[in-house]
C-alpha cells in the first residue's frame, strides 16, 4: 500500500516548521479500496531502520523510510482495541537497539474545555495541565509536556532524554488556543527540559517553562520535572483552624525575612541553608520571639540572586538554592504545626528581559505589552504584564491559587501594587498610553487585582492578601463588591515615612514636628493596616533603622525602643524586616548572614527581649489586636501636647472595658507626675515600660503601679499621676478586676 502522505507534509515536519506534527506522526486511519487499516508514522532522524512492534511482541514488522531524513511508515490492520498500543523498534546509526513508545499514540491530556476556559481566563487550575506532569497511559508511564505559545512556528521538548536535539519530539498544536502540547514515554521526575521555540521567520530559542515547578541552581536554566503530589502533610488541624477565623481579629505579628542571608551554612551551596534547616531554626526563633508569621522575600525562580527574588522568571517554580519543592513543603508544613503562618512576597507587577524567561515568549510580546510605553517599566528595566489578555490573568491568577493549593501557604503580599494602578507611573508625559476613558488608571490590572482577590478569599478562606500599595487609591483593602480592590489588609507606607522622618529629628525639634507621628491616625481606618519597617527601610543607603535614629548611642537605643513600642501599642498589624529585632548596625547585605554576634552586648540583647516582649503582649492582650480597623478600637487621651512631644491614648478589644493607657514620651527629660486622663478610678499596672533596666533602659518607671483619682483631666472622669521615663513608652491596665 502506498503512502497517502504529501510531500510537502513531509517536507515541513522535516524543517520544523509543521504546526501540528500530530497530523501526521502516530496512528492515522486509512482506506484502501474497501478496506479499513492503520497508518503508523514516525520521525527518527538519527536511526538506521525501525520495525513496528505490536504490545504482545508477536507481530514485528519494518518500517518503510518514505524520506531520507529519517521519516517511517508502516500499515496496520485496523484494531479497535489496539490501534494506539504498540512500540516502536529503533537501530541508530551507531547499531544500538532500542524499543520506545511512540509518543504520538496517546490522546492529549488537555481537553477542549480546559483549553476554552484557558482562553476565557477562568481556568484556576490549568497548573494540573500545563507545564509537565508524570503520567501514566494504559501501561505505559511518561510525561506529558504542554505550554501556551500562539505565534510560535512550532516547539519541541529538548533534553538530556534526547540529547537536546528536539527533532524527534515536535509537540502537536491545540488551534486554536496555541498551546503545545506532547506525551514523552518512559520520562521520570528529575528529566532536565526546555521548549525549543521556533518563531517567526525561523530563528529558535530555548525557553524554560513558564508552569515548570523547578529548575536547576541558577546560573543554570533548564527547568526539572517535579512531582508536587508526593509529600505527606500533617498540617490539617492549621488549615481547619485556618478556614475556620477571621485573620484579621487575631494578633499578627510578622517576621520578613530573606532565606539566603538570615543565617548562612557553610556546608551548604554558596552558605546558602537547607528549607528543612531554616525550618527548624526559624520556627524555635520566632516562638520564643512571638512572631506570628514569617513572611519570605521572594522564593519564586529567579536567575539573579542580586534581585533579592523580585525579578522572578520561575512563578510556579520554588527557589532551588534552598532545597527541592519537597523541602519547601516540609518548611511550610513545620511552620503550621507549630503556630507560624507563612506569608510569600509575590510579583506580578513585572518580569525580567532574561532570554530564556517570558520575554517575547513565541517570537512575539505575548505575555507583556509590545508597545514600551505600556510594556516595559521604566525604573527596573523590566517587562510589565498584558492584564488585558486572558491567558496572561489566567497565568498569574492561578498561579496564587497554585502557591496555596500545592504549598499551603497562609497569604500572599503583592508587591509593588501602585505601578499595576497606574498607567503613568514613573513616566512623563507623553510615555504612557491613557486608558479607553481617557485616564491614567489601569483598568485591566485592576480587573486582574479584584479576580485574584476574590478567587483568593472564596477558594481558601482564612488566607491573606497583603497589598505594598503607597499612594492614596481609595478601597484597596475593602470588598470587591462594594468596589473596592479586596485586600485583606495594605501596607501603611504613610505611617512608616511620616514616622521614620519624626524619629530623625533631634528630640528638640521634635515639637515642631508633632504632626508628622499624630497625622496617622486622621487616615487609621480608612483601610485594614499593617504597619512596616520592611526590608525597604534598611537598603540604598538608608542605613540600618538604629542609624537613622537621633542623638548619642543611648539615645539612638531608647529612640528604637520607642519606636517599635509605639509601632506595637498603634492600630494595625505589625511588620519587622531580620536583624532590626536586635538593632542591626549594619545596612541589609542580601549576600552575608545579619549581625547575630551584636547579641554578646546587653544594648542589642536588651531591643531583642523588648522586640520579643512587646509581641507577647500583643498576643496576650486583646485590647492591643482585636480591633485595629476601626475606631472602636482606639481613641486619644492627649495628641495636642507638641511642647513636651507627649502622646496618649487608649485601645480597646471588643469588650470595651477591657482596655490599656499607652504615654509615649519622646523626649529625653523625665517627666515625673505626669498627668493623664483615665476613664475611670482605680489602681492601674504598668504592664510594659520600654526604659526598663531588662531592655537596657534607665529602668524609670510606675513599678508599684498608679491610682486613678477621680479628678477630672483630659474631658475624662479620672486622673492618673504617671512617671514618663526619658524617650520610652509605658503601657498601664486596669487592675481592679
């Protein structure tokens, strides 16, 4: 029987340039005169002969090469039971002798509504199909390759299996979604791969997979295929709990960190420590600190280290220079078994320009802009995603999904929200595009935003999303449905620069300035809150948050103590970057361990027992967390007081009657008898006093405790008399129960 293939078929899967080898590799049925068989037709451009084996060994029958360049076919009697169940008998040109399953015999594994959801933008978990997935067909085990590349003249799977020459293993062509697709015999989790892409015009690159779940130790590149689905958690009670509260009552006291420089292992690669021995280390630190979460600068795959993991080409890939995605499980999993939630930095304001990432992915600007003036970010020389395109939304939005299903995490902040917002933003005029209505608000990564916030919330609930969101943008941590962007809680950049700024003026001066510490509290719950002193604040010569404080040594100690004892008595939640628990001189170097040796002296160990104090306080006392987003929660003794530069005010839990007096001084004299309203008379405890001799302070205080008169001050029924150590912060609770 001749063969009914054309030439030019042939001719075009030989150059590579066929955009469905499927049409004509692997089973194909057809008629000769009235009769019904099977064409089998297989590309193997390195072989010398090959036979067409049937799955008992019993019929063995040669191929006949139909083109020099290695192209085979074979006729078959039809067999409805085992049309697709056979092997394939190679001889290479070298005179091995192999048998491989033909990978064009099995049906694809995406099906047609996985591929129309795919292009509405709705398939959250289109990572169980895309990228590369161990699978197993009938009897026969493999991997199954797939990516999304529409403008591309056709992919090929490369790697060591086959020698990084793609020609034998063209991946057939879903029209018209354009994702690739092809099943790998006998291929196993650890397989190094790539997809070689040919573009437009016949030029080729190799491009790691965008939904590959690991890669090789940068500076390498090709991306592993992982298992996800092997280990074995023992978080369950976590995640009940989890679902079961509202995150946003409970204390939050959270603990960022970036793994290759918290602490170093020289044994390790580049010093850089294990998952499972960061686990834990990291877990026993922050129990005995009171740190509630941690949260992880990026772990995404990332291919320069000096990014500090904000340039992330690997979204669905975990760092290989702390361990496998086993060990990162294991760290996850040790966290919540233990009480600490874990929080991800996560990036999908902007990509890298590295080759081998998203970049011009197909040949064309798939995932990003083409126009550079919605395309490329003009601070980070950086590719800013196309939102508006529904397979890019898709991509980024089940990618979070994919972080709390595969790797539990608790929540997820979003980093450098405001340049999503804003189609302006850091350009001039002239260098941005104005949206459909003529303004500057980008209306697709808002679309993409409140998706990801919803879909986040109603799939996993108790997980959080934390916006890094510095302008005024009404809403951003308000529901979706009352239009707002739907973040759990957004980052307080107004605090943190109206309050570092304060901090720096010499005590004298701090009179004139008193607006800038009391200004907060006018926009306090206009939104959920959580107040940061992140890594931001300790980098490009910032120096480190000790160093920015004012006056002598002394004096830069209490200044810090009264800083983060004001930051933790102020509504909101609480956020602190490594090494600032214990007044790091040094600024953050993401390439060398944090000063752990400063602990040897009383003045650092003193910040690190009040940093630990003051989070066991906040956990302990409702009055200091349950309610931080409402004014219920909160209200002022005395803001008016900018000749002493003294502050007072009150929080409250639910209960309002149970509650804590907070009096910052923030000048060095020592203020004894110092008046403050109360609402009511009674004896009154200093529960936390941050110039105690414990934390290395000059140990003034209310030790014996105070009794509220019932002379009237401050608009109220009582009167405390407080001693006001110099630079210091005291907490007071009723103590007449």
């Amino acid at each position: 029987m001749r063969t009914q293939l054309s030439l030019q078929g042939v001719s075009r899967l030989v150059e590579g340039t066929l955009d469905n080898p499927a049409q004509l590799l692997g089973p194909h049925p057809v008629t000769y005169g009235d009769r019904q068989a099977i064409s089998v037709r297989a590309f193997l451009p390195d072989s010398e002969q090959v036979w067409l084996v049937d799955h008992e060994h019993q019929d063995v029958r040669p191929m006949r090469r139909i083109h020099p360049s290695g192209f085979y076919e074979a006729i078959r009697p039809m067999d409805a039971s085992n049309n697709r169940n056979y092997r394939l008998r190679v001889a290479s040109k070298s005179g091995e002798i192999i048998e491989m399953h033909d990978p064009y015999a099995v049906e694809p594994l995406l099906t047609e509504f996985d591929l129309f959801l795919f292009g509405e933008g709705r398939n959250w978990q289109i990572y169980n199909k895309m990228g590369a997935h161990a699978r197993q067909v009938d009897t026969v085990s493999g991997v199954n390759f797939a990516v999304w590349a529409p403008n591309a003249e056709s992919v090929q799977v490369v790697g060591d299996f086959n020698h990084w020459e793609g020609s034998q293993h063209p991946m057939r062509k879903h029209i018209p979604a354009g994702v690739w697709e092809l099943f790998v015999p006998n291929l196993k989790p650890g397989e190094k791969y790539k997809f070689r892409v040919k573009m437009e015009g016949g030029n080729t690159i190799d491009k790691t997979d965008p939904f590959g779940f690991y890669a090789e130790l940068p500076p390498r590149t090709a991306s592993i295929v992982t298992s996800l689905d092997e280990y074995t958690w023992q978080d369950e009670a976590w995640l009940d709990r989890r679902s079961s509260r509202d995150p946003l009552k409970d204390a939050m006291n959270i603990y960022e960190l970036h793994l290759g420089s918290w602490k170093r292992d020289e044994a390790g690669h580049h010093g850089w420590m294990n998952y499972r021995k960061i686990a834990h280390e990291l877990v026993d630190y922050c129990t005995d600190m009171g740190f509630t979460h941690v949260e992880l600068m990026p772990i995404s795959e990332h291919p320069f280290t000096g990014s500090w993991g904000y340039q992330t080409v690997g979204y669905y890939g975990i760092t290989s220079r702390y361990g496998t995605a086993e060990d990162f499980m294991y760290f996850v999993d040790h966290c919540h078994q233990h009480g600490i939630g874990v929080i991800l930095d996560w990036v999908p304001a902007h990509f890298p320009k590295d080759g081998h990432g998203l970049r011009r992915f197909d040949g064309s600007a798939l995932y990003e802009h083409s126009d550079p003036r919605q395309g490329e970010h003009p601070d980070w020389g950086t590719m800013i995603f196309n939102y508006g395109r529904n397979e890019v939304r898709n991509f980024l939005i089940s990618n979070a999904l994919f972080l709390y299903d595969k790797y539990h995490i608790d929540g997820l902040r979003v980093d450098a929200v405001a340049s999503m917002l804003y189609l302006d933003y850091s350009r001039n005029d002239g260098e941005w595009i104005p949206n459909e209505y003529g303004g500057r608000e980008n209306l697709d990564a808002l679309h993409m935003l409140r998706e990801f916030n919803e879909q986040s919330h109603d799939q996993y609930p108790g997980v959080l999303t934390l916006a890094e969101e510095s302008t005024a943008w009404p809403g951003v941590s308000r529901p979706v449905s009352t239009g707002g962007l739907g973040f759990s809680v957004k980052w307080n950049m107004g605090w943190m620069n109206d309050t570092l700024r304060y901090f720096r003026h010499e005590p004298i001066h701090r009179q004139y300035h008193h607006d800038e510490l009391t200004f907060s509290l006018i926009y306090a719950f206009t939104e959920n809150f959580t107040l940061p002193l992140s890594h931001d604040e300790v980098v490009h010569g910032k120096g480190s948050l000790i160093s920015q404080m004012s006056g002598d040594l002394w004096q830069k100690f209490a200044n810090l103590r009264l800083l983060y004892s004001y930051m933790w008595t102020h509504p909101g939640k609480k956020l602190l970057f490594m090494g600032s628990e214990f007044a790091q001189w040094h600024e953050w170097d993401y390439d060398s361990e944090i000063q752990w040796d400063l602990l040897k002296w009383d003045t650092h160990m003193g910040v690190k027992k009040m940093v630990s104090d003051l989070n066991h306080l906040v956990i302990r006392e409702p009055a200091l967390h349950q309610v931080d987003f409402t004014e219920e929660g909160f209200e002022w003794i005395d803001c008016m007081n900018a000749g002493d530069s003294v502050i007072s005010y009150m929080r409250k839990a639910e209960d309002s009657d149970d509650f804590v007096i907070v009096a910052c001084n923030f000048t060095p004299v020592v203020r004894e008898g110092y008046r403050i309203g109360a609402p009511r008379a009674g004896r009154y405890r200093e529960i936390f006093n941050s110039d105690s001799s414990y934390y290395s302070g000059s140990n003034i205080g209310n030790a014996l405790g105070c009794v509220a008169t019932k002379d009237g001050y401050h608009g109220r029924p009582a009167s405390l008399s407080v001693n006001l150590p110099p630079l210091a912060t005291v907490v007071l609770k009723p103590d007449w129960n």
